[in-house]
C-alpha cells in the first residue's frame, strides 16, 4: 500500500522535471533565435547604407588607400601581387581625392565610364604631343583604342576637358570621331578613350607620302569627309564650331576614311595662344568670335595642304617673323600657296572661294558637301 502509493508520486514528480527542463530550452532557442535575428537585421542595414553611401553619385567616402603600383595606364594593382597575375585591377577612384580636385564636376560623365581592368595602354611614347595633351594607343575590351591625357593637370583645364568629352558624348557621325568613354582613379587624371584611327593624322601623311601615293581621287574623298563632319557639326541644333580644324586634326583611317577630331574648347580662345593661326580666319584673328565661315575657312587652308604637302606659308613661315605673318594673314595681304601645277582647277576655285575676306562669301559646309558630289 505504501510502496503503490509512492510510485504515482515519483512519476509525477519526474514528469514535472522533464517539463521543466523542456521549456527552458524552448526559451533559450527563442532567446538565440531573437539575438540571431536581431543581428542579422544590423548588418543588413549597416550593409544598405554602405551601398547606399559608395553608388552615391556625389559621394567620395574615406577608404583605406592602398599601397599601389602605378603604370602608365591607368591600371592599378596591388604591389604585393598577392591576387596573382590574372588579378583584376582596383578601382580607387571612390576613395579621398589625394590631388586638388575638391571643385571639378564630374557627376554628368560618370555614366560614360569605363572599366579600368579592361583599359590598357600598350604603347610606350605617345602617338603624338601637343601643347596640351598626348595621344597613347592602347585596348579597351581587347579593341584598339587612342587614350588622350591632359598634360596640365589643373582643376581648370580638366573641367574644360570634360565638357570637351560630354560635348564629343553627344556626337552620333560617321565623320566624328567615336567618343568610346572615359577613365580615371581620381578625377584630376581623367583620360579621354576614342576610337583609334590607324592611318594618323592627315599633316604626318602629308608629310611621308607623294602626290603619286595620294592621288586627287583619293584626296576628294578626304575633302568630302572633312566637308560633311563641318556640315554635321553647323546642323546641330545648337550649332558646334570646329575652332580649331587644321590638318592635325584630321584622322585618317583605311576602313573608315576620314575623320575630324578635337573640336570644342578645350583649347584657349585665343587664336595666337594656340599657335594655329596659319588655319584662323582674319576676322577671328582680329578678335571676332568664331563661326561656321571661320571652320569653312580653315578648310581652305586645307586644300592648299593637300595642294603642296606643306604647312601653309612654308614659303615664308620662320621663327621671327611669324607675328609679322600673323598680321599679314590679318590683313588679308598674305595667304596660303598651291601648287598649280598639280591641282585640277575646280579645287582652287573652291579654295579661293573659302578663304574670302569677307565670311558672308564663303561658302557653307552643306554647300561644300553639295560641291564636292558633283565633281566625283
């Protein structure tokens, strides 16, 4: 009787143990589960107000700067190689500026970046050197490409360099030359990407080839490609002045054809400072702005390059007396030669044509284009 009645009792008491013990660890999963959770929720929003924070067009959040190895692209990667040889470069150009270029712009061009590790300069010189800037050859996505870089890099000039470039962006022409995107670590070496033309420059082939290897057919195709980049740019809805054609800048390609290149404002506005006057209208020379008659000028000045295969006033051209030049070309008493003798008659009537003192009389770029269908 006392041993029956103890039994009940001790399993009563044990199921209650077992209970206990079950609830507590219910609650101890839950309290695990709810810190787990708790944390998880944390780190994704620390995680989205990050993303949040480095896609910000505006934003340059202060990162660690790494220890980099600088080449003369503008690949950069980590000097210790220790993400071996195939590694991606790294991009650092959200980091902290380490240049003065706290005032540029650079918002409306960053939807025509290019990938870094896909960008390779693979010459060693520059295909060529100006005042201003340098021209490498180098591979975009394994395509041939012309790097273009400033070489006074102030906050000034590369701001005027991107507005060059958001202008090119805006070109849609067969006989622009092809804005491809632009590249940078930090804004203040912002490099230009274009499509490479694999002839050069129209002044250099000039100068390396004969009137026999440039035959006149050949020469009319290049006029007729000039004539319809002048005509493409006038059209525009807000017209666009070359400013500055003259044969370097002129591209000649096998495939292609022919090429303009380097319009805008990148340059200084004035004329002399530029050291192209032999191109510039007289009427820019002496302080008027330019226009659509002052590009269909320099185009004449072209056809007297394609006439002789010589910079114009090569006759008379020297170091000491330029400035005398310069106000000779001013005053209409000194203009470009032609060679004659080896120039068909209705290209020298249209070069007389557009080097008129008066712009109201030179023919516009349509007109040119027009001209120069007729006589194929």
């Amino acid at each position: 009787m006392t041993a029956a009645a103890a039994a009940p009792s001790t399993a009563s008491t044990s199921a209650h143990s077992s209970s206990a013990v079950i609830g507590g660890a219910v609650v101890g999963l839950v309290a695990v589960v709810a810190v787990v959770a708790l944390c998880a929720h944390r780190d994704k929003s620390l995680t989205q107000r990050s993303k949040t924070r480095s896609l910000s067009c505006d934003a340059y959040p202060v990162l660690e700067t790494p220890h980099l190895r600088r080449y003369p692209g503008t690949i950069a990667v980590e000097s210790n190689n220790s993400l071996g040889p195939n590694a991606r470069s790294i991009r650092t150009s959200w980091g902290p500026s380490l240049s003065d270029d706290s005032n540029l712009y650079v918002k409306p061009i960053r939807m025509f970046r290019l990938e870094l590790a896909d960008l390779h300069v693979t010459s060693t010189k520059p295909l060529a050197s100006g005042t201003y800037g340098e021209i490498w050859f180098g591979r975009y996505d394994r395509e041939p490409v012309a790097i273009k870089r400033l070489k006074n890099k102030t906050p000034e000039r590369v701001q005027t360099f991107v507005d060059e470039m958001l202008l090119m962006s805006r070109m849609n022409s067969p006989y622009i030359v092809q804005f491809i995107g632009v590249s940078w670590e930090l804004p203040i070496d912002m490099e230009c990407v274009v499509e490479y033309m694999d002839m050069g420059d129209l002044r250099t082939y000039l100068t390396a080839v004969t009137r026999m290897t440039f035959t006149w057919r050949a020469k009319q195709a290049s006029m007729a490609g000039i004539a319809r980049g002048l005509d493409y740019l006038h059209s525009l809805e807000t017209p666009v002045m070359h400013r500055d054609l003259k044969s370097r800048n002129v591209l000649l390609d096998s495939r292609k054809g022919t090429k303009l290149t380097d319009f805008g404002d990148l340059r200084e506005s004035t004329a002399t400072s530029s050291g192209a006057f032999e191109w510039t209208a007289p009427e820019v020379l002496r302080g008027q702005a330019h226009s659509p008659a002052s590009d269909v000028y320099a185009f004449g000045v072209i056809l007297s390059e394609l006439s002789t295969h010589k910079v114009p006033y090569y006759e008379s051209k020297t170091h000491s007396n330029s400035v005398a030049l310069l106000h000779q070309v001013m005053q209409g008493k000194a203009r470009p030669l032609f060679d004659k003798s080896h120039t068909p008659a209705w290209v020298l009537e249209l070069a007389m044509q557009c080097l008129a003192m008066d712009p109201a009389r030179r023919p516009t770029a349509a007109a040119l284009v027009a001209h120069l269908d007729r006589v194929r």
